[in-house]
C-alpha cells in the first residue's frame, strides 16, 4: 500500500477511534448531573435519594406549589419505597421527609394560616381536627417567629419513629418534635389529601407528572 494511502487509512481509524472516545465521555459528563440530582424544579434541585434517622429515603415526586399563576414553593416527598397510594406514603412505621425550598417571599403568619387551614380542609371531622389545634397552633407560632420566609429558604417534615415530626428550617430544628403521627398523617395531606393545596403538585409528589 503506498505510504500515503496509508497513512490516510490511519488517520481516519484514529480519528474514529478520538470520536467514539469524545462521544463516550460526553454522555458520561452529561449524564453525571441526572445522577447527582434526579429533579430540578423551577431551579431547585432535589437528590434522587436522602438518609433519616439512618434510614435510606428515595424520591418520590416532586413539583411546584402555585398560588393563582404566582409560584410559591418547590417541594419534593421522600419515602422508604416509591408509590402512588397516599396511605402508603404517608404511613408511620418508618421515617418519610416532605422538603421545600421558597421561591418567593412570604409573610410567615400567612403561611402558617395556609398551613391551618390545608389540615382542617382534609380532615373528615371536626373532632379529629380539633386534637390537633395545640400542635398546629404551634407550628403556626414557630413559623411566625422568623417574620418573614424569603426566596430561597429550605424548609423540612422529618418523621421519625418514637421521636414524632421535626422542622428543620434553613437547617436550624425549630422547637422541640410534635410526637403524635395523625399530626404529620394530617400535615401530609396538606399536599395528598381529598382537597390538596394544590393538585398539580399532588400528581408531581405522587409521580404522575411533573411541574
């Protein structure tokens, strides 16, 4: 084979060969932030998967709650095990973690009143709520504290068995853990109950759809 011939039969296997390499190492870079986070939603970014009190957590759903057209919060449901069934996600046998990032500013006594009033609107009876007034008197008050929740503020509902629902907020626990799992059952439905806050992110938090 003459030399040149040659030599231009080499060049094009090499340049093949760099190619497939390139291209192989692309899809690997691309791929790494869809590992690293398995849902980004209007700019917030969730893990694909969360450890509670020692216990592995995956991603359930997770969208954007929309008050009319105005984006409030983007919030993401960890469990042990990845379901559509409401009763399954918000069982009290193993710890579980509702997350939410601000996405605009809001007042705090506001929230806690939207906060009242999601649990009362998905409560089958006005004993069953009435139980639960200490404990939602006083996370409305642990919110009210903080004045103000601004855009870009995390936000956490860790349930712990034997220990009851904490509040972490911007990484700091606020007050001590509300013990009783109707009050984070109740808490939960906020979200995935009959009369949701909104049910585009119940379909998001169940993982029917995104938003």
């Amino acid at each position: 084979m003459p030399y040149l011939a040659f030599s231009d039969a080499f060049n094009r296997r090499r340049a093949l060969r760099l190619g497939g390499a390139a291209l192989l190492l692309g899809c690997a870079l691309g791929a790494a932030p869809g590992r690293a986070h398995a849902a980004t939603v209007a700019g917030v970014q969730f893990p694909d998967k969360v450890t509670v009190a020692g216990h592995p957590l995956v991603l359930n759903g997770a969208g954007v709650r929309y008050k009319a057209v105005f984006k409030v919060y983007a919030a993401a449901l960890y469990v042990p095990a990845k379901s559509t069934a409401v009763d399954e996600l918000i069982a009290t046998n193993t710890p579980r973690r509702f997350v939410f990032t601000m996405l605009r500013d809001i007042e705090s006594d506001e929230f806690g009143k939207m906060f009242s009033r999601g649990i009362e609107d998905n409560m089958t009876s006005r004993a069953e709520f009435s139980k639960l007034v200490p404990g939602i008197l006083r996370m409305s008050q642990l919110f009210s504290e903080r004045k103000v929740l601004r855009a870009g503020d995390e936000c956490q509902l860790d349930w712990i068995p034997g220990t009851g629902t904490i509040l972490t907020i911007q990484g700091q626990k606020a007050g001590a853990p509300f013990p009783e799992a109707a009050f984070f059952q109740a808490l939960m439905r906020i979200w995935l109950g009959n009369k949701p806050a909104d049910w585009q992110l119940k379909d998001a938090l169940l993982g029917k759809a995104g938003n």
